[in-house]
C-alpha cells in the first residue's frame, strides 16, 4: 500500500521518545525545536508524555469476517483504510502526513541500540 500526503511547507514534526525531563536529550530537543521555530512551524510529538503505545496490537487491526488471524501487513492496511485505527494513532499519521521535515529523537548509548 502506497500513501501519499501532500506535505505543508515549512512545517516540522520533531518525533521525541525520552522519559527522563532535564536529561541531555532534553536540552537536545529545546535547542533544536527552539532553532527550527525560527524559520519553521514546529510541532512535538512527546511519545512518553503521551503515554503512546508504540507496541502493535489486536486494536491496530482489521477484524475481518470468518478467517482469523489473517496477515498482519494485510489487517493494518484494512483497519487503515477503514479508519478503524486508534485515535492515538489516526493523530500521529496525521501529523506525519502533514509534515514536510521529520526529526526523529530517542535516546542512543554509543553504539548499542536505542535504549532509555
């Protein structure tokens, strides 16, 4: 499945997963939103203060008549389609939707994978 959005120009979704306030990663993120909202129409998705659920679960999915489980690219596509995907995330693809430049922060130790 291919979507395509028209993006707004000028606009930035900074995408932040951090829990800790005040942390490095923190200042990271006033700086860089605070530079880009010069020139720029910034808006932050704090995925921790949000309580989001980046985990995909049975409500991400289509529930199809009769054949169950089905195949997971296939039942997200549907519920996409459909609208049937939780609002939390109806606004998050939204937000991606419109944006013309996507900054995606998590907090990184060296070279190991992300981590908190």
């Amino acid at each position: 499945m291919t979507i395509f959005h028209e993006p707004i120009p000028g606009t930035v979704l900074w995408l932040y997963a951090h829990p800790r306030r005040g942390s490095f990663n923190d200042r990271l993120l006033r700086a860089g939103t605070e530079a880009l909202s010069q020139t720029r129409e910034v808006q932050v998705s704090d995925l921790y203060a949000q309580g989001f659920d980046p985990a995909l679960g049975e409500a991400d999915l289509a529930r199809p008549e009769g054949d169950w489980p089905g195949n997971i690219v296939d039942l997200s596509t549907a519920a996409y389609e459909q609208g049937a995907l939780p609002a939390d995330v109806r606004v998050e693809q939204d937000k991606l939707a419109r944006a013309e430049l996507l900054v995606i922060q998590f907090p990184c130790g060296g070279t190991a994978c992300p981590r908190c």
